[in-house]
C-alpha cells in the first residue's frame, strides 16, 4: 500500500520538511533558514516564532510538492533548546535559549560546588554542563521580569523544541515531549523514565510547567484545522526524537554496538547499547537511543561536538574566505596537507570528552607561507579531529571497537574530509545514499506508529550506501598529525574566560 509520512527536521541554522513515501524515497522536501541571534558574546537565541514559521512554511512546500495525502508526521528537532511560553496566549516569554549558549555557566558551577555532579549523572546520564535545558530554563525564571510568579500560578510551560512544535501544531491541545528530547534537559530520571523531583527542586523548576513524556513512536495529537495549516489539518502527529536520537533511527542502528556520526552544526556520535544502559560512561554522555512503548527505552552512548559545520559556516560568512560551503573540499584538496596549521574550533568551549566550558578557538602553527587552503584544510581537518577524540573515548568506554561508523550530515557530503575521518580512526566510514538521515529516523518512527512499516526489520532493508572510506594512511603519519592536534587542544584548554 502505498503511504507518504512527512518529517520535521527542525535544525538549529534552518528547518526543513521532507516527504519520504513507503520505500523511504523523498517525494517533496523544502528548507528556510532563520536567524541566529547573538546578543553578547557566548550567547546564542533564536525567535521560536521564527522557528514555527519556518516550520509550517517548509511543511506546506513539501506537502505540496509532493501532492500526496500525508498518513503521518514525524518530529525531528535541535535538541536542549530551551522554549517557554504563556500557556493562554501561546506567546513565547522570551528568545529561546540554543543549545550551545554558554550563559549558564556560572550555574553549573553553582550546581557542582553544591555536590549535585554525581547525582546528577547517576539520575540524567549526563553532566552538569550548560548545554543542557535545565540551567537554561532556570536562567529564564530567574532573568525575565514576572515569569517566576506567571510559572508557579501554572501561566507558563516548558518544552524543547518538539514540545514547542507539538504545542503549535495541535492548536496549544497537547503539551508532551519524547523520551529522547526529555532525557536531553538534565531533570530526567532515565532509569525511572520521570522527571526528577529533586534536581527540579535544586533548581526551584515548577514540575507542572514540564511536559507529559510519550514514547518516540506513537500518536501524540492531531493537526488543527486552521488558515496555516490546512493541507495538514487532522494528520497524525506519530513521532518525534531528539535529531541525532531520529538520525541513530534513520541509519537503521538498531542492535547494540552500531554507531552512528552526524556531521551538522555541531558533531554528534551515538552508540547502541541497548537495553541495559552503560553506568560509567568516562565523560561519555549515557542517554535514551528510543522509546518504542511506554515504560521501555533502548539506551545510547553520546559524545556532541558543539562546533562542526559551523566552523564550516564561520568560514564562508564571517571570514568570508569561501563563496559556499562545498567550495572548501576543492580549496582543501588544492593542497597536500594543511601546512603545519592546526584548528581547535572552540567557539563555546569545548564538548566531550573535554567538557571544557571555558576552552576557546585557537589557530596554531601559522607562517608566512600560510595559505587560503591550508586554513580550510585545517577547519576541515579540525571536525575530524574532533571526532576521533570522542570514537576513541566511546570505544574505551563501552569495550567494544566500531568496525565501521554510519555517517551522515550535511558536512558528510565532503569526501575530503570523509576520507581524512577513516584515516584517523582507522575505521570504515559508510556513507548512505540518503543522507537526511535525522527526517528519515523522524518518518520511520511515525510510519511505525501509523502502520505504514511493520517493524524495524522491514525499515533496515530501506537503507543504501553509497560509498565506502577506507583507512589507507601511513600509520606514523597518522600518529604525527594526531599528536599535534592534541598539543593544539592543549593551548585551547589553557584559555580561561571568567
């Protein structure tokens, strides 16, 4: 029978819609970017009405390219972004709060010097850190005149991202998240699968302003009838999952050990360890792979880079130094190497398994003789760096090696840097035809729910690849390149801003 599911991949620079019908081919799709809002350094907001039309815009576009009756929605969304409106009004109580805004960093110290870093980590499988939603929420009750008092009357609600949409799309009918987007706030018990009342109460978070937590497959509402959202109106809101929780999904990383990279924004690698959550993760991040029915989760290891595409991003529009993304694979291939010039992309610090909240973007080994192109090799350069610090730290941790990593992700694109990843890893990278592998894990998980796929046998036979890296560097050079990396991220983490 055929079917069509619409994904929601609500990113943290653009939102895009795409169709996929039931053999996960795209039969429409669309993209609109928004702002990204800076208002001091470290800081990073966006309009979450800016978000929601942008959302609504491409999910027209792409139901209307594609000229089907749509069986399904599914919700893929920047996690840890941080949105809190008036319950009655709908309106947003202020910008959201992005996931990598540094803000809350004196909060989290406040957090760790009251002993809570155990607990926490116990609780959440995460660590106090200011990527997290909790100190970003806090920061809001705290910062915005009259929210406090507005929350405790039970005035104002919490959601990230999905929750927003979920919230919006329903006509303000159903407030509820996924067990992947809850377990990304740092108040989530992911063992108990419920919030957590005593880091709500360290944090003086109302409990009743947080969502209902659902499985990520599953009917969370409908779409109201109304003038933006017609050609919707009545579909199935049937999944939703934190991005890189749908893209884990998408690339079909269904038994314990396969692990996946997505190369965005930032750089995000999950590994499947199934049912039985890893405890001591060794500054790994221990969270929810998906939640297929209530009261059940599959679990992941995470490590998040928070600066990948972005450094990418930074090149093109602020240094102005590429016309367009895809240009730096030809700048960067135009050279044999990158000259002696490393990059350590710490613009809002560093990620795991560093964890350094205060670490800051350093260039080293710059000389006269420095070109355009070694400096886009060496931004290229510095993603898979980074990667090959958290696979390293992720294979430790679980005790297992990744014979071959699932990519994906607009910056995959690049064999440049694909093939420059299977060099420091020493590891197969596979590369799958589709690459918007986030909408697609978004589009399975409502397909299951409205019965368009049976199970997760049948969406494992969808998935394609396109092409395999295969390690070929010389291992001394590979170990020479990667030790003065480290040396480099070792001048980057003597950078303290206080």
């Amino acid at each position: 029978m055929d079917a069509w599911v619409l994904a929601l991949d609500q990113g943290t620079t653009s939102s895009r819609a795409i169709v996929f019908d039931n053999k996960g081919r795209i039969a429409g799709n669309d993209q609109r970017g928004f702002r990204q809002i800076y208002p001091q350094p470290g800081w990073v907001e966006h309009d979450p009405m800016e978000i929601w039309q942008s959302v609504i815009a491409t999910a027209n576009a792409a139901a209307n390219a594609a000229g089907k009756r749509i069986s399904a929605i599914g919700i893929a969304n920047q996690r840890e972004t941080t949105v809190v409106w008036d319950r009655k009004t709908g309106a947003p109580v202020s910008n959201a709060i992005v996931w990598q805004c540094r803000r809350t960093a004196d909060i989290c110290e406040q957090l760790i010097a009251a002993g809570l870093s155990d607990y926490v980590t116990q609780k959440t499988g995460l660590l106090i850190d200011a990527y997290f939603s909790a100190t970003k929420l806090k920061w809001i009750l705290d910062n915005i005149p009259g929210v406090r008092q507005r929350a405790k009357n039970g005035d104002i609600l919490f959601g990230t991202v999905d929750s927003w949409l979920i919230w919006k799309l329903t006509g303000g009918k159903v407030h509820a998240t996924d067990y992947t987007n809850a377990a990304r706030t740092m108040l989530f018990d992911i063992y108990a699968l419920k919030w957590d009342e005593h880091l709500c109460h360290a944090l003086e978070i109302p409990m009743h302003m947080l969502p209902e937590v659902m499985p990520s497959s599953g009917i969370f509402g409908n779409v109201t009838d109304s003038a933006e959202l017609r050609t919707l109106a009545g579909v199935p809101v049937a999944g939703a999952a934190g991005d890189q929780q749908a893209a884990l999904f998408g690339q079909a990383c269904f038994e314990s050990g396969m692990a996946k990279c997505t190369y965005g924004t930032g750089c995000f690698a999950v590994m499947n360890t199934g049912p039985l959550p890893k405890k001591n993760a060794d500054r790994l991040l221990v969270t929810i792979a998906c939640g297929l029915q209530k009261g059940k989760a599959e679990y992941a290891l995470e490590g998040s880079i928070f600066n990948a595409g972005s450094v990418i991003q930074w090149l093109r529009d602020d240094l102005r130094l590429i016309g367009s993304a895809p240009e730096i694979d030809i700048l960067a291939a135009s050279v044999p190497d990158n000259g002696g010039v490393y990059f350590v992309p710490a613009f809002t610090g560093l990620g795991a398994p560093y964890w350094d909240m205060y670490a800051r973007g350093t260039m080293l080994g710059l000389t006269r003789g420095t070109k355009r192109a070694h400096i886009a090799r060496a931004v290229l350069e510095s993603i898979a760096y980074q990667v090959t610090d958290l696979l390293t730290a992720m294979q430790k941790a679980s005790g297992s090696q990744i014979f071959k990593l699932r990519v994906d992700g607009g910056a995959s694109a690049s064999d440049v840097l694909m093939q420059f990843q299977a060099d420091m890893l020493r590891t197969d990278l596979d590369r799958p035809v589709n690459v918007e592998t986030t909408a697609l894990g978004a589009a399975f998980l409502a397909g299951l729910a409205a019965g368009v796929w049976k199970n997760k046998e049948e969406l494992a036979e969808l998935r394609q690849c396109d092409r395999i890296f295969v390690p070929n560097m010389d291992t001394h050079m590979r170990d020479a390149y990667y030790a003065q990396w480290q040396r480099a991220v070792a001048r980057s983490l003597d950078w303290e801003v206080h």
